[in-house]
C-alpha cells in the first residue's frame, strides 16, 4: 500500500515538471521569435543604408 502511494505521488511530481518544462519551451521559442525579428530587422536597416550610401556616391 504505502509503494502504490510513492508511485502515485511520483506520477504527480513527473506531471507537474512536465507542464513546467512545456511553459519554459513555449515562453524560449517566443523569445527565440522576437530576437530572430530583431536581428532580421536590423540587418534589412544596415542594407538599407549601405545601398543608400553606394547610391549617394
């Protein structure tokens, strides 16, 4: 009876890290996304100041 009750309390624990570990991955993609736009975004402003600046000349 009381090895029925550590395994019940175990599968507790193991769902309990598992809906954690699921929150951690989506808020680490979100913020993979948003670093991934910044970079795109900087990158299109630096190319357009390089064509800009060869136009210019």
């Amino acid at each position: 009876m009381e090895h029925d009750k550590e395994i019940q309390e175990l599968k507790e624990r193991l769902g309990r890290v598992e809906n954690q570990l699921q929150n951690r991955s989506h808020s680490f993609s979100l913020s993979k996304f948003i670093i991934g736009f910044i970079v795109v975004f900087v990158l299109m402003l630096i190319t357009i100041g390089v064509v800009q600046y060869i136009a210019s000349s």
